[in-house]
C-alpha cells in the first residue's frame, strides 16, 4: 500500500472518529473522499471500494443525531433555496416511475440527487461556527490544490490535448474539472485576502497548480466562464475592494498568461467559429434538446435524451456514431425531468442568488461581517463561472452547485450570529 493511501485512510479515520466530537470532522472527511476518491487514483486501486462518500455521510448523520444538542442553536432553517430544491427533487420522483425512458439510468439519477440533497442538509446543519467555516473553505482550496498537483506531475493525463481523470466522481473529466475548479477559485482569492498567514500560504501555493490544471483542462465553456467571473467581479464591487480585485484579477491574468500553451491557445481561439465541428454538434444537440421538450414537456427522465438522440438530433449520432448527450446544464433539466423540473431548479438558483444580495445588502460595521461579506461575494462568483460553463456542459448532477447553495445558508445562519453577538457588545 502506497504512503499516499496510508494518509488518506489516517485522515478518513481520524475525521470518522473526530465528527463524534464535533460532526463537522465528519463532513471534512466526505471532502477528503471526494477530492481524493480511492477507486479514481492510482495510488487507490489496492483499496477496497467501502462506499466511502456513503459510510462518512452515515457517519455524520448519526454524529449530528447524537450532538445535537450541544451545538449551537441554528437561528433559521427558512433558506429560499431549500424549498425549491426539495419540490426539484420531488419532481424526479413524480417523472421516474412516469415517464422515464430508460427506468435503470433515471432511478439512478434520483439517487444521486436525493444524496446531494441530504449532503445539502448535512453541511447546513453541521457547519455551525466561523472557524468551521473557515475550515471548510480551506478543505476545497487543498482539494483542487491537489488536483492541480496531480495535474502537473502526471502528464500521462493529458489525452488529446486536454487534461482528463482527475476530478472527482462527478466531474472526472475536462470540462466537469474545469467547472468544478472555477467554481472554487474565488475562494483562493479571499482567503489570500482575509486568511490568516498559513492560510494565505495555501491559497498562495495553490494559486498556481489550479490556474495550470485549469488550463490543461482546455475547456471552452469554462473559460467563458472565467471570462465572465472576473467582468462579474469588478461590476459587483466598488471603491477600495474594486481596486484589490483589480488588482488579484491583474496578478491572475499575468500568471494565467505565462499558463498558457499552444494547444490551449488553438482550442480556445475556435470559440467563435461556428463551423468548428464540436460547435455545429452542440448546438444540433440544444435543436434537438428544444424539440424534444416540445413533444414531451413533462419530461423523458434521466438518460432519455440520449436513448432518443438518434430520432432528435440524427445527424450527430450519424456523425459521431454514438448516442449523445444535450451538453447544455438547463436543456438537460428541462428534457430530462420536464418543464416542471427545470422551473423548480432556476428557482432553486435564483433562491441562492437573493440570499447572497440579501447578505451583502449591510455594509459591514466588523472584520468579521466583512470577512463573511467577502465570502458571500466568493460563492457568488463561483456560481456565476459554474453556472456559465453549464451552458456547454451538463452541470445538474454536479455536486459543487449544490454546495455553493448550502454554503449561502450556512453563511446566513452565521451572519445572523455575527450581529447578533455585535449587537450584544
């Protein structure tokens, strides 16, 4: 067993028996999982598959039962978002048993999203206090770090150009990793910016080996998000805190630069030419996607579009030869589990997205409120890249949207604390 092995199992050990004194470890240890999932990495494969994301979830449920009242009070569980999710949810229930096309593929997919939706509790409930907080935003910037890590001693990922196999269960591919890095970017950012000194080191470090994975990732969609993160940012912010993203977004665009390789360059110069092959395909796929929708507006369940492709985008399958995918994150809701569906997971995002105006809506009177005011900011803008990617790649099952939302609530319950104790000084 590799010495890599040997401290991934001390660490999901060690977080294992730790969520019994507090369940946060527990959650600490399902992020260890997903960045560093045995069955996914080399030095795994001597591993045996114990459903590890499943056995530490369990873990810090029963954690969480147990303590329950020793922790501290949650002064509100009314999160706009929570609600839409559930009825998202719910409507894959409805469709399933329905409407599915290919029942095996689309109850699978109900699963998965009724354990994202029980993680989405789970970090709700457990993340109860700044420093935990803290540390859980420290979790994902070493977690990507270690992806970018990978990234640049293994160039045996590189498969045609593009960095393959090194995200997580939900995102081990070019364009889910890439997602899935733009989504956690901002983070590096304000942690550089309000971190304590060790932990301006990780971010600083990770700076580098994140933007490199990103590139090797060589995703067009992603990059178009980045695009439209950092406009974001500086159109949000204003006065001294314009002038200090200015200035990060300056840094980053220098080293981003310096990143760069002819083959990223190639790929990415193609975004506008509509008659590269990969752009005619999508957007046949979207036609296809749009038609399907119109004859079955309730829905065709998980897997169904592809099962159907050969009849609603034809011409593709002819091409590639094989059945295909929608590739578009709001076309995938909407043909997958209908109108319905798609209606209840925008309102799930829109939720999120008021809740964070709704944080930053005080300007903030503490160093505290103003470090909680800038995380707010940092799970808005990876929304935004997220979200922006998921118009050429199919985001809905990815875990990291659902994350950022809880995260929202959290910051809530702990912005409610802030001025709570604020008001009691």
């Amino acid at each position: 067993m590799s010495k890599t092995a040997l401290l991934w199992l001390a660490g999901y050990g060690t977080s294992a028996i730790m969520a019994f004194v507090n369940p946060a470890y527990g959650l600490f240890g399902y992020f260890l999982d997903y960045y560093g999932h045995p069955p996914l990495r080399w030095w795994g494969k001597g591993l045996a598959d114990l459903r590890w994301s499943l056995t530490i979830s369990l873990v810090t449920l029963v954690a969480l039962l147990i303590n329950q009242n020793k922790l501290p009070k949650l002064r509100s569980l009314a999160h706009p978002q929570t609600k839409w999710l559930l009825m998202f949810v719910v409507t894959t229930f409805i469709v399933t048993p329905t409407m599915a096309v290919v029942m095996d593929a689309s109850s699978k997919a109900v699963v998965e999203l009724t354990k994202i939706a029980v993680l989405y509790f789970l970090i709700i409930h457990t993340i109860r206090s700044k420093e935990h907080f803290g540390y859980l935003i420290i979790i994902q910037i070493v977690g990507v770090f270690w992806w970018g890590w990978d990234a640049f001693q293994r160039p045996n990922l590189i498969v045609g150009g593009r960095l393959e196999g090194v995200g997580g269960a939900d995102s081990n591919s070019s364009n889910g990793a890439a997602a899935h890095l733009l989504a956690i970017m901002p983070f590096i950012g304000v942690v550089f910016l309000t971190g304590k000194l060790w932990e301006k080191a990780i971010s600083l470090l990770a700076a580098p080996f994140v933007l490199n994975a990103f590139v090797l990732c060589n995703s067009r969609g992603a990059f178009l998000g980045l695009l439209v993160t950092g406009l974001y940012a500086l159109v949000m912010t204003k006065g001294r805190l314009r002038a200090r993203i200015f200035a990060a977004l300056s840094l980053g665009a220098i080293l981003f630069y310096n990143l760069m390789d002819p083959k990223f360059i190639e790929r990415q110069s193609t975004i506008q030419n509509y008659e590269d092959s990969s752009a005619t395909s999508r957007i046949e796929l979207w036609k296809g996607a749009l038609n399907l929708i119109k004859d079955y507006p309730l829905g065709v369940g998980a897997g169904g579009y592809e099962v159907l492709s050969p009849i609603y985008a034809a011409e593709v399958v002819e091409e590639f030869g094989n059945e295909r995918t929608v590739h578009n994150t709001y076309l995938l809701a909407a043909s997958e589990w209908g109108i319905p569906g798609l209606v209840f997971f925008l309102a799930f995002l829109i939720g999120t997205f008021r809740e964070l105006h709704r944080l930053r809506r005080v300007s903030p009177t503490t160093p505290e409120q103003t470090t909680l005011h800038l995380q707010s900011l940092a799970i808005e803008l990876g929304l935004i890249g997220f979200l922006t990617a998921g118009i050429f790649s199919n985001g809905l099952y990815s875990e990291a949207v659902y994350w950022l939302s809880a995260f929202t609530a959290v910051l809530r319950n702990l912005y409610f604390n802030e001025c709570q104790e604020a008001a009691n000084r």
